[in-house]
C-alpha cells in the first residue's frame, strides 16, 4: 500500500480569494479512510468556501485536492466521487424518498434492478425501510436528515461533506442526531468531512477537529487534544469555557511563569502554543472553570496547598444541574467562573458567602500574545 | 366575535364577491348560451336549437379559422416557453442581486405599454417604408424596399412579443424560490447540466411553467388587435370572425355561438394541458 | 452562484442572448416613441430634424396631440374609465382578499378558482357576453315597461363593467398575497390592549395592507387605460383613447401625432409602474 492510499482526502496549499478578500488562506490536511473529521469556526471562517472547493462548486486560487491520492481540481463537481448534504438538505421536493435516492443512482446509469436494492439497502441502513413513497414534505426533521445522508450513501462516495446540517433541529433533536450521525459514519464506514460552528457537535461526534479562523487552520487534532492542549489563543478560547485574562509576564522559569493580569491578579501558568515567552512580554491566560475548585474556607479541601489561592466573594451562582458553576468576585475585583457541585443540600455556595479558589499551575494556559 | 356577526361579517365580505361573479360572469356567460342557441326562421321570429352550431360546421372556413387560431396560438406559447425560459432562469439565478431587480423592471415597464402601442411600433418598423426596410436599402442589401408586414411569421412574432412577459413573470417567481443548494445538490449526486435541468429545474418550476403557458395560450386566442394590425385583413384570427358576425353582419346569435366555441375549444385545451403536467388550475395561475 | 466552473464561452453567448431579447423588447417602443420628435408629415425615415411640434403645435396639418380634440377627450374618457374601475376593483379586491384569506365557507377551492377565471376568459368574450346580457335585460325592459335604460346600452357605464368584470381578479391577487403575509398576532397585540375590531381594522390590518391597495389600484388603472379587446364591444359614443387611435390608425393612417400620443402614455405608464414597484418595495422595518 502506498502512503497515498491511506488518504481518502488530501489538500495542499489549498486558497481561495474573492476579489481582494482571501476566504481560505493556505490550508493544508490529510484526512485518514474512515475517520470522522470536523472543519470547526466561527461564521465567516472560510470553512463553507473550503468545503464547496472540495466539492467541485468553486476553484481553489492555489493548491491541490486530491481524494484517494488523486487530484480531482479538473473533475468537474457532477464526476466527483464526494458527496455532499447540504445545509438546508436540499431534498428535491418534487420526488418522493425513493425517487431521490434513484437519482443518483440514475445519473450513474444504474439499471432499474439496481436502483431498487440499492434504495431498499440505504433505506435499511437509515432504519427508515417503510419511507420510500413517502414525500419529502411528509417527513420529519429527523427523518429528511437521515434521507438526505441515506441520498449521498446510496452511490458509495469516497468521502460525504456535511454542510451544519443540524443547524436547523431543536435542540433535543439536535443532541439525538449528534448520535446517530457517529452511529451512521460508524456503520457506512466512510470518510466524514462535517462543518460546523457548534464546538459542541465537533467535540462529541469527530475522531479529529481542525480549527479554523480567518481562513487559515488554527490547529488540528483529537477533541481531548484540542481542549487539553490548545496550540494557539485562538483554540483556547474557542473550544470550550474558559476564564480568559490579558496580562504581563513578569517571571519565566523552566517550571512556570508567573503573570500579573490587567486586574492585578498574580498567577502562577505553564505556557502553551509554539512561540517562546519572555519576561516582560503580553500574555493571554486562559483557565477551564472545572479546574478551578471553589469551597468554603473552614472546609477540609479548602487548606491544600495550591499553586494559585485565592478568596473572594460569590457574586451569583448559575444552577443548571451537573453543570452548575459560581461567579466568583475575585481579590482584583475580577469575576471567576468556577463549577461547582449543587446538592440543594446545607453546604451549598450561596450569593455573598467568603469562598476560596485555588487550581493547579497545569491548569492556567498562558500564550505569548 | 359572537356566531351571529361573524355570520353576518362573513355575508357581507361574500356579497361583492357573489355580485361581481354572477352578474358580470356567470349570468352573462349563461346568457350567451341561450343567445347561441337561438334560431333565426323568419325575420323577428325565434326558434330554440342548434342551427348557429350547425351552421358552424358546415362552414369550412370558420372550422379552418378555429383551428389555425388553435395551433398558432400553441406555436406562439411553445415559442414564448423556449425563449422565455432563459431569460427567466438568468433573471432568477444568475443575475446578480441588483441586476435582478432592474432586468425584471425591464421585462415589466413593456407590459404597462397598450397591446395597440406594442403592434403600431411593430408596423413603423416593419412596413415596406418602415424601419428595417429603409435600413436595408440604405445599406445596399436590397434595391427596394421590403413589406414584412401581413404574414404569418410576422403575426408569430408580433403575439409572441405581446405575450411573453406573462410568461417569464411566472417563471420568475418560481424560479426565484428554487434555492441553488437543489441545482448544486442535483450536480452532486451526478447529475450533468442536462439532468439537472430535465430532473431538477424544470420539474421544479413546472407550476410556474403552466401557469405561463395557460395565461399566454389564453391571452394569445383571444387577442385582436395584434393579428389584424400586423397580419392584415386576411389575418383570419378567430376573434375576428366574432367581431364580424357581432359588429359587421349583426347576426348576434351566431356570433354568441361563436363565442361558445372559442371558450370551449381553449378550455378544452387548457384542461388537456393540465391534466398532461399534473397540475391544477389552483396551484399555477392562482400563485402568480 | 450555481456553477462556478461553467464555459466562459457559453456564459458570454447567454448574456449575449439575454442583452438580444431586451433589445427586441425595446425595440417596438423605442420605433414608436422616437418618430414623435421627427419633424416630417409620417412615422418613418429618413430622420427630417427635431420638433415638439406633435405635441404642442396649434395647426394643421401637423396638429399636436395637445390641440387635437378627439385625442384629447379620448384621453379624459380613458381616465375617468380608468379611476372607476380601479377605485371599484381595489374595493371589491380587497374584500375578496378578506373572504378568502381570513374566512372558511363550503366550496371555498371552487370558488377561488372562479374568482381566478376571469382572468384567463378571452377579453373579447368577457365583452361581448356583457353586452348581450346587457342588451336583453335593457331590451325586456324597454318590451314590458315602455322605459329605456341608457346606462345598459354601449357607453361608459358598461365599459367601466367589463372591464371591472376581469381586472377585479388582478387586484383580489394582489392584495391577497400582501394580507397572507400578515402576522396576526399584530392583531391580537391590538385586541389585547384594548381596540374593538373597527378599530383593529382602520388602525393595523388597513394600514399594513394599504401598500398593497396603492399597487393593486396603480396596476388596475394602467390595465384600464390600455384595454382593447374588452372595450371594443361595450364601446358607445364616449370613445375612449386605445379606440379613438385605432379609428385613427384605420381610417387616416399612422400619423406622427399617434406616435406622440404613444409617448405621452409610455413615459406616464413607466411613471405609475416604478411608484407602485416602490411602493411595494418591503421597508428595511419588516
């Protein structure tokens, strides 16, 4: 086997200019057979642009698209082996499910035999045997989104596209599709390339998540990854909560820096990202509300030692279940969010008790700014 | 609101509604019938029957004047399709957003512009001493001038020019809903440029595309001005033979049954024409 | 844009042919709006000069359109036709719109397609049926009571009827499409802080439909002055101005004073068409 062959998706150097706005700014990714991959940014990334080259719909101004090691930028996007469901899902509301399926199948040239196992098949694989005739107006949201997939599965393509097709559910369907979308890619097997703003959806249903910003990838890695190891500022912030302060720091040693913040907090940080910090230099600090723990003082936890301690006062807390968190106001009179457990029972945290936050200097991300 | 002037609210929104459809089109449309089927035997004295339609049959010319109006009104809305359609489409989906706006004004203001204007520009261009003529001798092409006027194509020509904006005003709109995710997901799946269009657009804007050609069929029938001033005295338009039995030779009866006949014969076209595309009246001409 | 990757070639023969077709929509107008500024006794070339002479000269044989009284009291007659109608059929429109888009009743589909069959009746037909049952009722009358009924005989009246008969179905459509896009909710905001139903009416509903109203009665008006088919029949001795240039046309000939007239209505219907396209232009507020 070739190194290529191990690449459903390869692009190298890949830009793309509007007039004098560059949308995507040399990208480049290799994505393995198999894996689920997300494209994840805010809107106007670039990351629609970037996946409308990869389906034929635009011409990248430089670099290369290969799909199983082959460049496809002379392919146009109808002989492309990439299919695609699109944000709105774009079932043909003139034909019912089986006749969206068959059409695919039928610009394949597909014989009539063909075209009906093959729609029983994906219709089976969707769990949605019974729907054939059924029109598309008829369907739930559920339902048109499992069509629109079984739509591009049916002609076997090298690598499926979703353009945020969850976009438009509610929420509690939003969080049950996120399932059964991993279950599906599970069970076809096939690459999926899937774009989104929703950290959440990436963070659950992906093997690797690419973050993208201002057209150019801001880092490429697994969820844990990306949220354990943040390579850039723009990472760290983007993917998942974070206490985010600007600062100075004022001591760089091999084991930790120290940073005063604008506000006039001391912590003590490790640095993360590619580029060195020196002393004396801007730094953004970024720390997870679920490192930092929060109890009352006089409790047993609250006297281990730490490398950053701090009391201050509970301005508000926000109950919502396990993920409940405090808003602390800090000795710098700069609010913290730190989670906390809410038991309804007598110990819980309430508006204006003395707390104590301390968390460990691995848990304060610093990044040269 | 309480039963009672809810019903009451619910007669008197009705009663414009009732009182313009039945007096000014059911009762008269009935009245033209009976008119129709009213036999002259003697001078003043009347009879029931069928002798205007019998009359009409036995009549070849008129029988020929129906049908030719018939089929060029068909060739002049299939016409009005083929070269409206890609107006309507770059109008719709390739024009960019200002553009579109302007280019559909363009294809309006013509439209506010009397059938009688439309047809009297047509003849100063196209008379023997017209437009084109005097521009073709000028040039050297032709030793004199050329008469375009009073033939066939030129009627074609002149019908399909008065008719083909309530053509691409329909197809428009219609198209205007079709979002470019479906044309794009139609190349996606496989699809060339010929299936998207046979698969995707044109089933797509099928509703539009009938209510296109039904208004333009409808218009195109029962038009009078446009065959007679372009097409001459012999034009033999349909409409023409109405207004001569009505207005030259008196005889009303036999030109109410002429009447009948064109309402029936174009109904009978618009209704094999529906139930041929699948569509229903409601659903076309109602949405524009 | 839907294919970024089509042939340039076959792009620019597209555009090309869309630029054609807009040239052969002009084409007719612009022949019949140019040859009022030529200064020569016919609607042709060769180009004799510049004059408004069609327009405003006093004598003949170049009799302006504005000296010219047949024209000129064609064109009051088209006007006063043209108000009536569309003041009635923006009225019954607009109750139509109501009946069909705020209220349930038996055969309601039915009769929604008979409201939408005037439309597509040839104009010629809507005007002769009008006429005969016109005529008979007049003449019946006229047979047991010894009284003539002038308005039932051709003239304004029945022009007015017929031509109402066909445009009503226009104006129902057009307001109806504006009233189907109304948030009833703004309604039920109005009821809830205390209006009575006039009051919701004369003060929400009327007020969001009115754009609407304005272009349905713009529309009806242009409809209006420019019928033919439908006038030809109903036609008495208060000629209208489409009749008043076709008795023109076939009895003296294309004269430039026809082709100022033509002028005068292209420039005054592109007037009225961009208001109402204005005003029916949705507020950035909606």
């Amino acid at each position: 086997m070739t190194d290529a062959d191990t690449y459903d998706l390869e692009c190298t150097g890949i830009s793309k200019d509007f007039g004098s706005f560059r949308a995507v700014d040399d990208v480049s990714f290799r994505i393995p057979s198999g894996t689920f991959f997300s494209i994840l940014g805010p809107s106007g990334c670039g990351k629609t642009t970037l996946m409308r080259m990869i389906a034929g719909f635009e011409d990248p101004t430089a670099g290369d698209v290969c799909i199983k090691g082959k460049s496809v930028l002379s392919v146009p996007p109808n002989k492309r082996n990439v299919k695609m469901v699109f944000q709105h899902l774009a079932l043909f509301p003139m034909m019912d499910v089986y006749e969206n399926i068959a059409y695919g199948l039928r610009c394949a040239g597909a014989t009539k035999d063909e075209i009906a196992s093959k729609v029983a098949d994906v219709l089976e694989r969707v769990a949605l045997p019974d729907l054939a005739r059924r029109e598309i107006h008829q369907l739930s949201g559920g339902q048109k989104q499992r069509i629109a997939i079984a739509r591009c599965m049916a002609l076997n393509p090298d690598v499926l596209l979703l353009d945020e097709p969850l976009g438009a559910l509610d929420l509690k369907l939003r969080e049950a599709m996120k399932i059964e979308l991993k279950l599906l890619q599970h069970q076809f097997d096939t690459t999926f390339v899937y774009i989104t703003h929703d950290q959440s959806e990436a963070l659950v249903m992906s093997d690797y998540v690419a973050v993208m910003n201002a057209g150019r990838f801001e880092q490429v890695g697994r969820p844990e990854e990306l949220y354990h190891a943040p390579q850039t500022a723009f990472v760290a912030g983007f993917v998942g909560d974070s206490n985010r302060w600007t600062g100075r720091a004022v001591e760089v040693r091999s084991d930790g820096i120290k940073v005063e913040t604008d506000a006039g907090l001391t912590v003590i940080a490790m640095a993360h990202g590619n580029e060195q910090v020196v002393e004396g230099q801007a730094v953004e600090l970024f720390v997870r509300p679920e490192f930092i723990s929060a109890t009352k003082p006089g409790t047993p936890d609250s006297d281990l030692p730490a490398d950053n301690s701090y009391t201050g006062t509970v301005d508000g807390v926000l109950f919502n279940g396990a993920n409940s968190r405090v808003l602390v106001r800090g000795p710098a009179g700069d609010l913290i969010e730190a989670d906390v457990v809410v038991t309804g029972g007598a110990d819980d945290l309430r508006e204006g008790d003395p707390v104590r936050l301390h968390w460990a200097r691995a848990q304060s991300m610093c990044f040269a700014s | 609101m309480s039963q009672d002037t809810k019903r009451l609210s619910l007669i008197l929104l009705f009663a414009p509604f009732a009182l313009w459809i039945v007096l000014l089109i059911l009762l008269p449309h009935i009245g033209m019938v009976v008119l129709s089927l009213r036999e002259k035997v003697a001078p003043r004295v009347y009879e029931f029957g069928f002798g205007n339609y019998v009359d009409f049959m036995n009549e070849p010319i008129y029988w020929n004047t129906l049908m030719r109006t018939g089929s060029m009104s068909l060739l002049v809305t299939v016409l009005a399709l083929l070269i409206g359609f890609p107006v309507a489409y770059y109008i719709a989906k390739i024009a960019g957003k200002r553009s579109r706006g302007a280019l559909f004004l363009m294809c309006l203001i013509p439209l506010w512009v009397s059938d009688l204007i439309r047809a009297f520009g047509w003849i100063l261009l196209l008379r023997e001493t017209g437009v084109v003529s005097s521009l073709l001798v000028w040039s050297g092409m032709t030793d004199e001038g050329i008469e375009f006027l009073y033939n066939d194509v030129t009627v074609v020509v002149g019908l399909v020019y008065t008719v083909i904006l309530f053509m691409i005003v329909p197809l428009v709109s219609t198209l205007d809903g079709m979002g470019d995710d479906m044309i794009e997901a139609g190349y996606n799946l496989g699809g060339n440029s010929l299936t998207v269009l046979r698969r995707i657009i044109i089933p797509y804007a099928m509703p539009g595309i009938v209510a296109g050609c039904i208004v333009v069929f409808m218009l195109t029938s029962g038009s009078y001005l446009t065959p007679i001033l372009l097409g001459g005295k012999n034009s033999s338009w349909f409409t023409e033979q109405i207004y001569d039995q009505f207005i030259t030779r008196f005889n009303w009866e036999s030109g109410a049954a002429f009447g009948i006949l064109l309402l029936a014969f174009t109904s009978l076209v618009v209704w094999l024409g529906l139930r041929l595309s699948g569509q229903s009246l409601a659903n076309t001409v109602a949405r524009t | 844009m839907a294919r970024a990757n089509t042939n340039k070639a076959l792009m620019f023969g597209y555009r090309a042919y869309v630029a054609a077709f807009f040239v052969f929509l002009a084409a007719p107008l612009l022949a019949a709006g140019t040859f009022a500024f030529n200064d020569s006794l016919f609607p042709a070339l060769p180009w004799q000069g510049f004059t408004l002479d069609w327009f405003f000269n006093d004598t003949e044989p170049k009799l302006g359109m504005f000296h010219d009284r047949r024209l000129l009291r064609g064109l009051y007659y088209s006007f006063v036709i043209a108000m009536m109608v569309s003041v009635l059929s923006v009225a019954v429109g607009t109750t139509n719109s109501f009946l069909f888009i705020r209220r349930e009743f038996p055969f309601k589909n039915a009769l929604y397609i008979l409201m939408i069959v005037p439309l597509v009746i040839p104009g010629v037909i809507l005007g002769i049926s009008i006429l005969v049952l016109a005529s008979n009722v007049a003449n019946s009358v006229y047979d047991r009571f010894e009284i003539e009924i002038d308005l039932l005989r051709p003239g304004i009246f029945l022009v007015v009827l017929g031509q109402f008969s066909f445009i009503t179905t226009i104006t129902t459509l057009v307001i109806s499409a504006r009233l189907r896009k109304f948030d009833s909710s703004l309604e039920e905001a109005a009821l809830n802080l205390g209006a009575g139903r006039a009051r919701v009416l004369r003060t929400i509903t009327l007020p969001f439909l009115r754009p609407a109203m304005i272009a349905a009665g713009i529309v009806a008006f242009l409809v209006s002055f420019e019928n033919f088919n439908t006038t030809l029949f109903l036609v008495g001795s208060e000629s209208p101005l489409t009749i008043t240039m076709y008795d023109r046309m076939a009895k003296v000939g294309s004269t430039p004073v026809l082709n100022a007239v033509s002028f005068f209505l292209m420039v005054g219907s592109g007037l009225l068409a961009l208001i109402s396209v204005a005003i029916q232009r949705p507020h950035p507020s909606e």
